[in-house]
DNA sequence: ACACATCGTTTCGGATGCGTATCATCTTTG
DNA sequence: CAAAGATGATACGCATCCGAAACGATGTGT
C-alpha cells in the first residue's frame, strides 16, 4: 500500500466517521478502546495510562463516557480490590467489528 | 486486506498519535485537513461544512486552531471577497506526508 | 497495630469544542 | 441607490476534556 492510497482510505474513514458516528470519540478513546479490546487482558486504569502515557484521569474520564455508550464495562478485581478491572462488551465489539469493516473495505 | 488485520492499523496508528502528536487533533479536524489537502481546491468555509455535514462555526473554529498551528493558510478570493479561500501550507503537507508513511508501514 | 505504598476517583482552574443565533462585510437584484 | 441574499466570523451558554493535586479505599511490610 502506498502512502498516498493509505492517505486516502485514512481520509475516508474520517469523514464516514464524522458523518455517522452516534458517540464522537476522541483519538484518545478510539486508542483506549481498542487497546481493551486488542490487547491481552487484564487491563487496568493504571495499566492502560502507562500504555499510552496519559494520565489516570484521563482513563478514568474516557472509562465513564464509554462506559456510558455501553462500549465497556468495568469491575473490581476481587483478588486486589484496589484495581479496576477494565472489560469488553457486546456493544463494543459490535462496534468495533463494523469500524474493522469499513476500514478494510476503504483499504481497497 | 482482513478487518482483523485493519484493526490492529487503526490502533497503530492511534496509538503514534496519542503518543507523538503536539497538537491532538480531533478526528474532525483530521476529516478536515484531510479534506483540504486531498480533494480538488477551491475549499470555502461553507464548502468543507456541507462536505462534512457540521456547521459553519465547527470549520471557522478549525481553521483557527489549524491557522495556529500553520497546518492550514486563509486567504479571501478577490473575486468574490466575501469568500474565504483555505489553502495548504508546507507544515501541514508535511504533516500530512509524515502520517501517510506511517499508515503505510503500519499497514503492511 | 501502625505507617507506608498503591490504585482509582474526584476536585480544581483553565482550555477547547459544540450548535444556535447574531453580526459585519460583500454581492446581487430590483 | 436601497433592499435582499450570501458568506464567514463572533457571542453566548453549555458540555467535555486536560493535568496537577488531593482524597478515600485497599493492600503490604515491619
């Protein structure tokens, strides 16, 4: 792939994004949720800042707002009941399965 | 290319933003920088808002904070000087240049 | 038991973005 | 020329997000 098709197929999946997207995620969020539901689990708030070098605050503020559209879920982790233990959701999976739709279509 | 595979892109690429990026652009500031540097010019406020179905304040906030940031340049036509012409910038064609290598690494 | 460390959340002041409504400027029309 | 239309910018009230700091709850070590 070449940087000018990947250019556009970014550039397409942008606009589909601003045009329908319910909940407008932030690049942040988007790097959030896919972190959850890529990456191995257990994932913590403080797992996850570390990951992407962002503060605690902003994992839990972006936990809430997601966690809002039903896109994750949350739950304390019973063997350390100081953690959070950060979880997937059937609405988030949908939601990303459609995003890895698009993507791969517009990659074409 | 599989939606598993586009996926684990767009979290790549994500993750390189939320990292690296001075200035975080939102996804519709990305929809719109995009939109500038991709498709056939002149690019009007009222244009790009109709182009991306937000209102015209979204685009002039954009261009602002864009402007800033010398990604993009405004210039009122002389035809009609109640136009405002966007233009690109050297800044921001790098820029975009710098995210289109990226996308392409990331998706091989 | 007690002090200390760790974890997630909340609070604070400040910055930014949103849509609606309005404004200033410029152009077109009668 | 005056009125109407078009265009981009601004004002407003509201919502969200940011990082730093403080906080409550839980776990660990002595």
């Amino acid at each position: 792939m070449k940087p000018g098709e990947a250019l556009k197929c970014w550039h397409d999946v942008n606009m589909y994004m601003v045009h329908d997207e319910q909940p407008d995620l932030s690049v942040r969020q988007m790097a959030i949720l896919l972190t959850i539901y890529l990456e191995a689990p257990p994932h913590t708030v403080r797992g996850l800042a570390k990951r992407l070098g962002v503060t605690k605050p902003v994992i839990t503020r972006a936990l809430n707002t997601m966690g809002r559209h039903d896109l994750v879920d949350r739950r304390r982790d019973e063997n350390d009941r100081r953690n959070v233990l950060v979880q997937r959701t059937v609405t988030g999976a949908l939601y990303l399965e459609k995003l890895a739709d698009l993507i791969a279509e517009k990659a074409r």
